[in-house]
C-alpha cells in the first residue's frame, strides 16, 4: 500500500476540524445546563410570583457568563489554529487502544426523529509509549485523504500494539491534537519530528 504524504497544511486542517467540533460540543454541554435553569425561572414566575422567579433568574446568568467565557475560550483557539497554525509533531509506539466511558452532556440529533440528550459516551483513546489520544467524534478521519479516510472504528481495526504513530499537538499544549499511523502516512512538511 502507498503511503499518503502528510503536510503541514492538512495537518492544520485536521487540527481545525477537530477544534471546531470541540467549540460545538461545548456549546451544547453548556446550554443543557442554561436552558433548564432559564425556563424553571420563567415558570416560576409565571406560576408562583415574580419574587420567587428573581433569585432564580439571577442563578440563570452564572451559566450564561460562563457559557460566554467558554465560548470566547473556543472561538480563541480556533482563531489561534486558523492564524497562527503552530504545532509540534513527534513520534511514539502504541501501547494499547481503550473505550472510556465519560461523562459529557450532549445532544443527539437524528434526522426525522426527536432529539436525545445523553449524559454519557464511550469514547476511543489511544495509549502511547509518553501520550494518549482521545480519536474525535467524526465520521471519518483525515478526511482530506485520497487513499486514508478511515471511520474511528476502522483506525482502531487497523492498528497494532507497537505500530509508531506521529503525534501532533498544538504549540504549548500537552494534550495530542491529531495522530497519524506511520504505516500509512509518511510526513513531508517544514516541522523537525522528535
């Protein structure tokens, strides 16, 4: 099998995509909790009294302006990914891959049906010699990839314990953004790999 030529510019794409999935994502968390608080506050008020539904409205603004500092947070760092485009690529051997059940709100949507609010999720991670991994939740990785587009499920099949992985984290974050099997991708860009 050829390997697909991995640079620097898909590379930012595959970044880019993953942090704006994350902004979404937290977006719905926070309005699971903002929404409710808000319309327990205009039922009270509507139902009991006026004086009742003040306190909790003033309870409703503490999700709000932490829906807005996480909001800024995540439009800050896609802004940082689109402009600035900074990472550091190294190299590491799988140890093991794992399903991690998280807690995470988040709403599931189904075309022509009713949308579902789930509290937990099982999540793929990869283990590393020195990192782990947590894949996204897309449908396909490396997407812009002619002969490597593969689904979480099928990266997970086709990955060994001891294969080496290049691992891509942004500049002054330890946590791995992107990660890319070195059985089917080969690296051609302008980062020195450590």
């Amino acid at each position: 099998m050829k390997k697909e030529i991995l640079t620097d510019e898909v590379i930012l794409q595959d970044i880019l995509k993953n942090e704006e999935k994350k902004a979404k994502n937290n977006d719905n968390k926070t309005l699971i909790w903002v929404m409710p608080i808000a319309a327990l506050a205009i039922l009270a008020g509507y139902a009991v009294s006026w004086v009742l539904a003040i306190p909790i409205g003033l309870l409703a603004i503490v999700p709000i302006v932490l829906y807005f500092k996480q909001n800024k947070k995540d439009r800050e760092i896609v802004e940082s990914v689109e402009y600035d485009g900074e990472f550091v690529i190294s190299t590491d051997k799988l140890s093991h891959i794992d399903k991690e059940q998280v807690y995470e709100p988040h709403t599931h949507y189904r075309p022509g049906m009713s949308t579902h609010t789930h509290y937990t999720k099982c999540i793929t991670v990869f283990y590393f010699d020195h990192a782990k991994w947590r894949v996204p939740e897309t449908e396909k990785l490396y997407a812009w990839s002619k002969e490597m587009y593969i689904s979480p499920e099928g990266l997970d099949n086709t990955s060994l314990r001891g294969d080496e992985f290049y691992l891509v984290s942004r500049k002054g974050e330890a946590e791995v953004a992107y990660a890319y099997n070195r059985k089917f991708f080969e690296y051609k860009g302008n980062h020195t790999v450590s």
